[in-house]
C-alpha cells in the first residue's frame, strides 16, 4: 500500500471507536473472541485497550495499515510455523561414527597328519583349485539361496587363500608354538601354604570397624559362628618315634610309678578321700527311678517279679519234712522216759513239728537249750522226784 | 585321750568315705559307726526303738524256752520260780510288750496301722496315692 492510499482514509475522517470495534471484531484478533471464553466485559475492555493504543498509532492513516501489515505478517509467521511443525522431519541424523574395525586376519594353516579328514576341506597341496571345487561350491551357493554370485565368490576367495598359504609345507609337522607366539604366560610365584586364606569371610575387612560397631559390642556377625579348627597346615610336624615309648597301652605301666607318695604315707585321710574320688568318677548314679530299682533289685533290697515267698529259703528245699517232724529222736539219750520233763519235751517237739516256719537248726537248738537247761537243774529235779534217780 | 579321740574321728571319717561311696562298690568293714544312724531314720526317739528291737531279738530265743517252761503247769513250779528269776534278771529292753512301735516313716508312737507299720495319716496318705495293695476307700 502507499503512502497515498494511506493518506486518504485519514483525510476523510476518523474512524470512531464504534467501527475500530467491528473491525477489530472481523478482524484476525476476533478469534480470542470467538472463542467465547472471554466475557463480554473483558473483551470490551480489551477492544477499548486495543482501540486505545490503536488511536495512538491511527493518528496518521499510515499506522493503521502498518498495524493490518504487521498483523497479517505475524499470522504468516505463525502459520508458516505451524506448518513446519506438522510436517517436520526427524531430527537429521548425525554422520555414524566410522568405529575401527578388526582387520581381517589370514589364518595360518595348521599341519597336521590327520587323514580321516573330510575332502570338503580344500587340500593345499595344488595352488590351482580343482574343478571338482569349483562345482561343489557353485551347487553349495545354489543351496544357500539369496545371492549365488556373491556365496560363490566368497567362498572362492577363501578357498584361493587357503591354498596361498599352506602349500608349500608338505610336513606333518605340529606347529605348536605358532600359536602360543603371541600369547604371554603368567608366572606366578607358589604361594605359601599359610598365605591362602581359610575363612575369606572374615578376611575381607580385617580393620576393628568392622567387629566393633558405634555401641562397643562386637558385631555378632563377624564373630566366628564356629570353632577355628587348628590349620593342620599351620600345625608343627611331630616326629611320633621320635621319643621314646611310654608303654601305657602295652602292660609296662606297673614299672612306671603312679603316685609320688610313697604308700605308706601318714596321710591316711588324703588317700582315702582320694580313693574317693576315685570311686566316684567311676561310679556313675542311676539315671532314672527305674534304673535305681534295678539296681536295688540286685542287691536283695527289693521283691523279685513274679514274686516268689520262699525267697531266702532255697537251702529249706533240700531239707526233707521228716526232720521237721520227727524230732523225737533228739530227745534220745538225756531225756527222761516218764515224768513232767518228758511231757514238756513232748509237747515241744509236738509244737516244733508244727511250725513250718523254723528252721531245723533252730528247732536242734531249742531242745539243745533245754537239754542243758535240765542238766543244770539235775540235781534240783532230782530232789523234786521230777527225774527218776536212776543208775 | 586326745590322740585316741582324734584317731577315732579320722577313722570314723575314713569309713565315711569308705562307706559313703556308691552301694555297689561297698567294702566291708569292721568297726564302729560305720555309718550314720540319724541319717536313716526320721527321729532319735526312733533310732532309740531300733536299738531297742535289737535287744528284743538278741534275747528272743533264750526269752520263749524260759517262758515255755514257765506258762504251762507241768513243769514243777519249784522250776518255775527259777525261771521267773531268770527272766527277771534278764534286761528290761529284751522284752517284746516292752516295745513301743511307731510310724516308720513319721515316727509317730500313737495311731498306727500294724499290718503297714505306719501311723494312721501316712497310711491315708498312702493308700490315696495307690500305695497300698489292696487298699481302697471304703464305699458302701
């Protein structure tokens, strides 16, 4: 637009805030409006903003049409922006980076004698490959599908570099040490036995921090959970026949003198507290009631089951009834045949005879009690006419 | 006196040690207090019963002949008196209505159950806890 354009509008009137208002409504700013979130209230008081700073700029005719230029070349910016960004392309990619890769290496023919080996393997003993080769690699790529050409190539060229190399050496020779050319052995010195740690768990952090917590308790962790076994590589090497035998097991111990103390010694309750004690270690007391009644049982203290109530009397078995009963006989020889005594005699053996309970010795002994109680008293008896004087 | 008093203590002790080491191992020996009477009984008065019975059995045999001759009346009483004399001059403790049972266990002189040889409370005692054969609370 010129300049004359401009002026023109200008000269004629002034647009009054009434048509800068349809404008503005018709205008690209009307999409705010059209939006309809705005109330009618503030979209006036933005229109009266608009119109103000508008009637700033309108004074010549001039402005108004830069304010229409520069509007519509703000929605150009944006709508180009939007385009590009709908049809944006993906970030351009960087050139990749160019990594180094391994050269391809020519591997060195290993001779070796073997003869069962299969003849799909190129033998290096011609540098022209056979046409039977040839075939059988055209059919191998056939096989493999995709591209013949390039498979049958490729393995041409490797075939061609296998023959290269190994034909000139006809040997059966084992070049071993082609291979461990390159390679370095470590040499590491023997460790001594007691360097190898036993219980690496506990020597990982050896300083105290570890053990000892912030509360002075030793962690319970870190303890050792069981008993170190004495190292038996740590252990000194004893020369058993180095000493001489003491003969402990063989008998000789009655050489070997047992106490310092001579036996007879005057400390009498020394040795038998220490006899004691001896008995003691040896003696062990029964374990339970059961235990303690067998034992009791065979000491005699307690009734044998089944019980058996001529338990003690096994010797009265062998003792016949007759010498229970016929105790007249002891009565021989002192006793006289008539008279008080032999009636009281009598009526003992009678009793004795029937008392099961007694032994014979003690039924001997009771009539030998009164055969010499009655000789004591003869003389007495014999004034009292118990006993006949007779020669 | 003191030296023998001193050697009897130690032989006592000795025979303590000696005696008082496992049943199984017992030694036998002979001497005096070889072992200790108030240990195996509840009471003195007890240990004084025993001691007492013990006179009664020493003397249990010459005891029955003379009362044999003495309890019947064929023997001419002449006879008799002697052995009244002689029984008489034989200790007090020898004779059996002489004794004074009680409880082996309590030592109780009074409200004893003959058969069990225990006073009437531990005879209870007992025969609640299925102690005594044959033994059962009477229900009728």
């Amino acid at each position: 637009m010129t300049a004359l354009e401009v002026e023109k509008p200008l000269l004629e009137e002034r647009p009054q805030p009434s048509q800068m208002v349809q404008e503005v409504c018709a205008g690209g700013e009307g999409g705010k409006l059209k939006e309809g979130k705005l109330t009618s209230q503030k979209a006036v008081e933005r229109v009266i903003e608009e119109d103000q700073v508008a009637v700033k700029q309108s004074l010549p005719e001039e402005k108004l049409e830069t304010a229409k230029d520069k509007r519509a070349s703000a929605q150009k910016k944006l709508n180009d922006l939007l385009k590009s960004l709908a049809s944006a392309d993906p970030m351009p990619m960087e050139p990749p980076l160019k990594l180094s890769k391994p050269k391809a290496r020519q591997k060195k023919p290993i001779n070796l004698d073997i003869q069962d080996q299969d003849s799909e393997l190129p033998q290096p003993d011609e540098p022209v490959i056979e046409p039977e080769l040839l075939s059988a690699t055209r059919e191998v790529a056939e096989s493999l599908g995709g591209d013949v050409a390039a498979t049958e190539s490729e393995l041409l060229s490797t075939l061609r570099s296998h023959t290269v190399n190994g034909s000139n050496d006809g040997k059966s020779s084992i070049d071993w040490s082609d291979l461990f050319v390159g390679m370095k052995v470590e040499r590491t010195q023997s460790k001594p036995a007691e360097a190898l740690p036993r219980r690496r768990r506990h020597h990982q952090d050896p300083s105290a921090q570890r053990t000892i917590f912030g509360d002075g308790v030793p962690n319970k962790k870190s303890l050792p959970r069981t008993i170190t076994r004495p190292d038996p590589r740590t252990l000194a090497r004893v020369d058993i026949f180095g000493a001489e035998c003491l003969g402990i097991f063989t008998g000789e111990s009655s050489k070997v003198s047992k106490s310092a103390v001579p036996a007879s010694s005057s400390l009498v309750v020394w040795e038998a507290a220490r006899k004691r004690e001896l008995q003691q270690c040896v003696y062990h007391p029964p374990d339970n009631s059961f235990t303690e009644m067998i034992q009791w049982t065979k000491q005699g203290k307690l009734w044998v089951f089944p019980i058996d109530n001529e338990v003690g009397l096994e010797e009265e078995k062998s003792v016949g009834f007759h010498e229970h009963v016929f105790l007249g006989h002891h009565l021989d020889g002192w006793c006289p045949q008539r008279g008080p005594i032999r009636h009281f005699m009598e009526l003992v053996c009678t009793g004795l005879s029937k008392n099961p309970y007694m032994t014979v010795e003690r039924k001997r002994a009771h009539l030998e009690w009164y055969k010499n109680y009655f000789k004591e008293k003869e003389e007495l008896l014999k004034e009292l006419g118990a006993i006949e004087a007779t020669p | 006196m003191a030296a023998t008093t001193t050697t009897l203590l130690t032989r006592s002790f000795i025979n303590f040690l000696s005696i008082s080491s496992p049943l199984s191992l017992q030694v036998p020996l002979r001497s005096f207090h070889t072992s200790l009477t108030a240990c195996k009984y509840p009471n003195w008065k007890m240990i004084k019963e025993v001691k007492h019975r013990k006179i009664v059995k020493e003397f249990a045999f010459e005891r029955m002949n003379i009362n044999a001759l003495r309890k019947n009346k064929i023997i001419p009483p002449a006879i008799q008196e002697i052995a009244d004399k002689e029984i008489h001059a034989l200790p007090r403790k020898s004779s059996i209505s002489q004794l004074h049972k009680r409880c082996m266990l309590t030592s109780r002189p009074r409200g004893l159950v003959t058969r069990w040889r225990l006073s009437r409370i531990v005879w209870r005692h007992e025969a609640d806890y299925n102690k005594l054969s044959g033994v059962q609370r009477a229900m009728w």
